[in-house]
C-alpha cells in the first residue's frame, strides 16, 4: 500500500449506517438501568487509522488498544510485561531465540481462531520482502528478528540477529505488536486500516470521518468481560468546545486539556486527572538540507528560545522543561545534560557570523491538541515565531490538521517543525531511537539527523542488559545529540484528561492509550 493511496482513503467521507448511540443531540449521561451503557471520548483529532502495521499516531493507538491484543501486554499503571495472547515464554541462553506459548481458546471477532499461523501472518507482514514504507513502526519491532517459526498450533519461534534487550517490551507496544485477524486483513485488504478485526474486549462498529469511531462489548472475548456496552470516541478539535461539551453532559470524558479550561472544569465538578507524562515535546530542524544541515545554525536558533519563558507561559504549571529527549524518571537519563541556553546576543553573533543575519525559515506545524502539547502546535510555532523574529530571523507558518501534517513532515517538507513522541514502553531506546539514521526512511526519525556515533551507541545499547552499563550509553548519547541540536527539548507534559464524576475507573496509562475496559459510569 502506498503512502498516498491511504491517505486519500483516510480523508474520504466514510458512508456508514450505523447510528452512534449517545452521540449527536442526546446526552452521554442518558444511561438507565437495563439499558446499554455508553462512554463518549472525545479527543482532538481522528485516527490515521486502524491497522496498527500503518499507523504511528496517539489517536489510532486509543482505539486500536480496545480492539485488539498482542502476545504481552503491560500491567496496570506501569510498562512491566505480563501475557496476553501468550501464556508464557523463554529466553535461550545466547539471548536470541524466544519461544512463546500461545493462549487456546481464543477467537477473533470475525469468528476465526487465533493461533500460531495468526503470529505467523501478522509478523510476516511486517518483515522483508513484505514489509513496505508505510508501516511506520515494522523496523524498529521487527527489524531484530532474523527468523519466525511455527513450532506447534499454539507456539512460535523468534530467532533474533543480535540480542535485543527491548524485544521483550515491544513485543507489548499498541503499534506493529498487536494481532489482527488474518482472515479479515485479507478479505478487506487496503481498506483493513477502516474495518478493525482483533481479539480485544471491543468489536469495531462503525466510523464517521471527522465525527466519531463506535465500538461495542465484545461478548466472546476470552477475558473478563468490558463494564461498559458502547465505547465512542468523538473528534471535537478545539479545546474549549470539549471542555464545553462536557460540563453539558454531551460526552463523559476528553483529552488535550487546556490548561485555561482547567479551573472552569473543576468549578463545575468535573474530575482532572493528572500524571507524569512519558512524552517529549520538542522543536525539530530538517537536518538533510540547507540551512539546518549546518549545526551551528542549529545552536544559533536554539540559543534564541527562552524555553523557561515559553512553558511558563503556554502550559501554566502543567508542563516541566525538557533537557532530554528522556523523561526524567526514566532509567538511563541524564541530569547534567543541558540543550543550548537562551542567549539571544550570542545567537545574533553566531547567525552574523554564519551570514545568515536575514535568515529566512519556513515552519510546519498542526493544529490540533496533543498529548505532550496540550494547546496545539499553532500557540506553539507562534511563540517560537516571535522568539526567532528577535534575532532578525524571518519566520513563515503553515499549519495543517493531524493527518495532512504527518504527511508533510514525511515528505520533508519545513524548515523548522513541532512533534513530539509519547514513549511506547518505558525503555530509553524507544525515545532515543528517534534519532536513528536507520530510521529515517520509516520516517521516526523526522528531523532526518544522521550521526554514524549515535547509531553505533544505539546498536551497543540494545544488546546490553538492563543496568547501569546500559544507562551509561544512553547517557552518552543524550550529550551528544544535546551538541548536534537536531532537536530543541521544550517539555514534558503531565498526562491531562478530565472526565465527569459520573465515570469510575478511568486512567491513563504511562503508554498515553485509555485502556477502557474497565471504566465504568
């Protein structure tokens, strides 16, 4: 599948029958007793989609985690492993091959059975000569393994090329890991991102571009039974308007927060939920080409944010400067790393001295909230656009909805950008991996930064064991990629959420994904 093919499938108008109970004009505290639940979710952006080889993005996980499982999953609360669609594993003496022995009994929700072939066909898909650029996360999944193997109906093989200290971990991720029903991506092929078929607690309904994504209780699933009947997830892209919807009872829980909306949400007794966020948000430069192939334009740019002014400013307390692209709480930071300080004489010399004193940029960014920038990437880009202006430095913006823009930032499009990465399963490498060369072409790595040093770091890193010789060269890594500045850290996020008293049992997990089978209203 080419890239442009699905996102053109993506931004067409699905025509679907089914009507969304609780959404449109009723109220999503409506529920009675012996009538269906409903939980209304509403967040700031559609789904790229819902295969999870083809998608990379917050919003697909948050419905993909619902619908489907994957050999491991995270436990409650943290990124510890435990199984899943498999019961049990071992690990050979040389690290390399692990064997899985999979859950009997389990059916996906088109009726078909789950079983060593279902691993086989959905770890196959993403692996060389199958694998195609559209699968965003298949190499850094899957590029460790060398060989599959079927070793019974109900047990499979992995032969790894090098030992992999993270397989393990992403082998639980909600991206690449998770098993979709064989049956079903073969009978709908291209259009399998629209129609969802896996093993989880919900069954996929129906979809409403730019409207709404209905699932429903899965009543075969092999587990313990979801509380809820009806899960909706309502795109609503502004803010206020999600905040506004529900204090009026017209959704039961939203994201992407506003720090603004924060005092009028507890005012109305509404809950906030809050946690430390394992996110980054920073300000990305296109590495590849002229000017920001040049690292001391990088550094003179970076010299000129006032980073501590500008999360003071934009996230008001709910948000903490970043020094690294790992969260301070993850194994492997570095405390004594620091990013280019604000110094705005010294990024007037340094542009002077490059001849660049009437350097002109082009910005990208997107519109809507996310998870690591809770007041969307335009408040962001404007700050930063009036920052560069102070050091002669002109500055253009354009800004695009979620989809369009990750379409952009891969064709390389800008100067300067704004992403960010919520990390998939507490390991450092999965944040550092970000900026692997290796993983320019999948397009993780956005700012296209190449530094044969960081790459060969990285490689050492994922064989060691976990321990402080491994943090050790994480560490390493951080302090050089603070020198060559292809990124300026902004913050971390706390994970923000608010929901109505009515709701028990929500939460956020470290992952960024709303596990909602146990949330109840």
């Amino acid at each position: 599948m080419k890239r442009k093919y699905l996102a053109m499938m993506l931004t067409g108008v699905l025509v679907l029958s089914t009507a969304l109970t609780g959404c449109g004009s009723s109220k999503a505290t409506a529920t009675k007793t012996g009538t269906p639940k409903t939980i209304i979710y509403s967040q700031g952006a559609d789904p790229r989609g819902l295969d999870p080889a083809y998608v990379d993005d917050g919003e697909s996980a948050k419905v993909i985690v619902n619908v489907y499982e994957g050999l491991l999953k995270y436990k409650d609360g943290s990124t510890d492993i435990e199984p899943s669609l498999a019961t049990d594993w071992k690990i050979s003496t040389d690290g390399k091959e692990y064997t899985f022995n999979l859950r009997k009994n389990v059916k996906f929700q088109d009726g078909t059975p789950f079983n060593a072939d279902s691993v086989i066909y959905n770890v196959e898909r993403q692996l060389p000569p199958k694998a195609t650029n559209d699968m965003p996360y298949a190499s850094f999944t899957f590029g460790p393994v060398a060989k599959l193997e079927k070793t019974g109906d109900y047990s499979v093989k992995f032969t790894l090329k090098n030992k992999y200290t993270p397989f393990l971990a992403n082998l639980a991720m909600c991206l690449a890991a998770p098993i979709v029903s064989p049956t079903a991506a073969k009978k709908f092929g291209a259009k399998f991102v629209e129609n969802p078929v896996g093993t989880g607690p919900y069954t996929f309904v129906s979809w409403d571009k730019n409207q709404s994504i209905k699932l429903k209780k899965n009543d075969t699933y092999w587990g313990v039974k979801p509380k809820a009947d009806n899960i909706v997830f309502k795109f609503t892209k502004e803010n206020s308007v999600r905040a506004s919807d529900l204090m009026t009872a017209g959704t039961d829980i939203i994201d992407g927060v506003d720090p603004n909306d924060i005092a009028k949400l507890k005012s109305s007794n509404m809950k906030i939920y809050q946690s430390d966020g394992m996110n980054i948000n920073y300000m990305g430069f296109n590495t590849s080409r002229a000017p920001f192939n040049d690292v001391k334009l990088r550094e003179a740019i970076s010299h000129a944010i006032n980073r501590d002014e500008l999360v003071k400013y934009l996230y008001q307390g709910y948000s903490t400067v970043a020094n690294s692209p790992l969260p301070s709480f993850m194994p492997g930071y570095d405390k004594t790393v620091e990013p280019y300080k604000y110094d705005v004489a010294k990024a007037k010399q340094m542009l002077k001295d490059a001849g660049k004193s009437n350097l002109k940029v082009k910005i990208i960014t997107y519109s809507n909230p996310r998870p690591y920038n809770t007041v969307g990437g335009q408040k962001l880009a404007e700050s930063v656009q009036n920052y560069l202006a102070k050091i002669g430095v002109t500055a253009t913006i354009d800004s695009y909805n979620w989809t369009d823009y990750k379409a952009k930032l891969a064709n390389g499009e800008g100067d300067i950008f704004f992403y960010g990465w919520t990390g998939d399963n507490g390991d450092a490498d999965n944040f550092l991996t970000l900026l692997d060369s290796h993983e320019i072409k999948s397009t993780l790595n956005s700012a296209k930064y190449s530094n044969p040093v960081v790459d060969a770091l990285l490689v050492k890193g994922r064989a060691l064991p976990n321990g402080e010789e491994r943090n050790k060269v994480y560490k390493e890594i951080q302090q050089v990629v603070a020198k060559d500045a292809p990124w300026l850290p902004i913050s971390h996020s706390q994970a923000l959420a608010a929901y109505s008293p009515k709701v028990t049992g929500f939460a956020i997990h470290p992952t960024g994904t709303v596990f909602f089978s146990g949330v109840d209203k």
